[in-house]
C-alpha cells in the first residue's frame, strides 16, 4: 500500500495525545479535517492545537479520513475499533492507527477486515496537552508495530513517525506487551517515587524540595543510562546496614505507608548491586537483614548522603 504525499487525517479524539499528534501531522503537511472532542477540555484543545478541523462524532471523523487516528485509552480501543467497522466508517485503502503502547495491531482486525492499513503508533513520551509537546516529539520515539512480514507497512509507520519529526523503534506484536511494561514501571513509578520523596522533605522541613531533588535525580538519572547499575550509590550499594535500618525506622515512625515500597526497591538494589559487583556479597546479608527490620522506632541518628 502505497502513502498519498497528503492525506485528510481525523483525530478520535482530542486528549492529550491525540490533539499534539493531530498537530505534528498537521505540522507536515497533512490535513486535520475533523476532530472528536466532547469535554470542555478536549474541546479547548481541539481549538488551540487543530483550529481549521471541525468537531464530528467519532463516526464522522473517521468515515472522511485516510489516516484514522485513534487516541484513546488502553481499554476503549477494541470497542471503539468495533464500533467504527460497524459503523462502516473504515474502509479499504485508509490508514488506521492507534497510539496505545500495550496494543499491537491484532486489536485493529476490525478495520483490517474492511481493507484498511492498520498500524500501532506509540509515542514515548509524557503528553500535557499544550504546543510546547510538539517540541518535545522532536526529541522522543515511537514504538511501532505492523503486520510481521508486511514491509510495506512497517515502512509507512517509520515514515509517518519521521515526518513528525520523532524516531521510530520498531516493536514486535508479541513482545508489546513486555514493552508497555518496561516504559510503565519506569515513567509512572518515577513520579510516585519523586512525589514521596517530595512528601518526605517537606516533613523534613524543606520548603523547596525541587531545589534538592532536581540535581541530584537529574544526574542520578543520566548516570543510570549511561553506567546501568555501575551508577548505584547509596548505603545498600555501599553495605551501610546500619544506615539501612535507620531509614526504615525513621520511615516506620513518619511514613509507615512509605515502607512497603522502600523495602521493595531496596532489596531489589542489594540484588542488582551484588550482580554488578558494587556490593560484596558477604555483607549483601545484613542488609537485607536491616531492610526486613521490624523497626518502628529504632535508632534515629542522622543517616549518610545519598
């Protein structure tokens, strides 16, 4: 299948995702005929992002698109795939594509029955919803997902990831689900993880945790893709099971609700250090020891630098 030089593309619908992506097509030269947007928040970004498109039920948008753009959560996908096929607004020669990342393109065997191209989209990145995404696309990837054996169409996933100016990584269908995984854990504990960490300082007296926790996380996170777990530090790469135990005293008495997690990423990184011979494996013991610690109240002096 062959890519028209401009294609008429609908947005179903004007989330976070789809209005930023609807603008980066829109960006290189394809159209935006219609959008679907029903909150008022969707309906602002509509106006803001894809001003010339006009608002249109789902049906609507996809019936007068060549290129489908299906923005919409994880769980909606399949029935509003269903609901599209029988509705008859898919059909053969458009391009339908959907921007979820546990999904491969199986979940489009709807729009496939009616002749249409069905591609797997997923941009790597974190979406606000405003025109500065359309920068940052220029720094992400797209994982991206065709039929296996079907070249042509794996071609026009890379050229409409290019054309938006992002880099596309190909995915296989079978190994989607271990990816979305792999991306979740790390982005979305990161800001669970960051917000604790916040909760903790502000305890602590720090009116302006940012302040702290920018640096430090920045260079922690730059070092640990660059180094992988080489860029450990802290008292369980180090041994300190004392100081080990009194983190989870002082946790057990200010944050008991924190604890369950600490102990769980603490004793994955004594795992992890003794792997990557950070941490002897004779001392690997007492700090496991200490992170298992029934500790609710302890010692509480003061503990080393991250």
């Amino acid at each position: 299948m062959s890519r028209p030089a401009r294609l008429s593309v609908g947005v179903v619908s004007a989330g976070r995702v789809g209005a930023v992506l609807g603008a980066a097509l829109a960006r290189a030269g394809h159209t935006v005929t219609a959008v679907s947007a029903v909150s008022r928040e969707s309906l602002r970004r509509a106006e803001n992002l894809l001003p010339d498109a006009a608002i249109r039920p789902p049906d609507e948008v996809a019936a007068a698109a060549d290129l489908v753009l299906l923005a919409v959560p994880d769980d909606a996908l399949p029935g509003m795939v269903r609901g599209l096929a029988a509705a008859g607004a898919l059909r053969a020669g458009q391009i339908v594509v959907h921007t979820c990342g546990a999904h491969g393109v199986g979940v489009l065997a709807p729009a496939a029955e009616h002749g249409a191209l069905g591609l797997a989209l997923h941009p790597v990145m974190t979406f606000t919803g405003r025109a500065e995404d359309l920068q940052r696309i220029a720094a992400c990837s797209f994982g991206i997902t065709a039929d296996d054996g079907d070249e042509v169409a794996w071609n026009v996933a890379e050229a409409l990831v290019v054309e938006m100016g992002a880099e596309p990584v190909r995915v296989p269908a079978a190994a989607r689900p271990l990816y979305h995984t792999a991306l979740a854990h790390g982005a979305n504990h990161l800001v669970t993880l960051v917000g604790e960490c916040a909760d903790l300082l502000h305890r602590a007296g720090v009116g302006t945790p940012e302040r702290l926790l920018g640096p430090l996380l920045s260079a922690a996170l730059d070092n640990a893709l660059r180094h992988g777990d080489r860029a450990l530090t802290g008292p369980v790469a180090r041994g300190d099971a004392g100081t080990v135990a009194r983190h989870v005293g002082v946790l057990a008495e200010h944050a008991p609700d924190m604890l369950p997690a600490y102990r769980a990423l603490a004793t994955r990184t004594v795992h992890r250090a003794v792997d990557s011979g950070l941490l002897r494996a004779d001392l690997a013991p007492d700090v496991v020891a200490a992170i298992d610690r029934d500790s609710s109240a302890g010692d509480r002096s003061e503990g080393e630098n991250s």
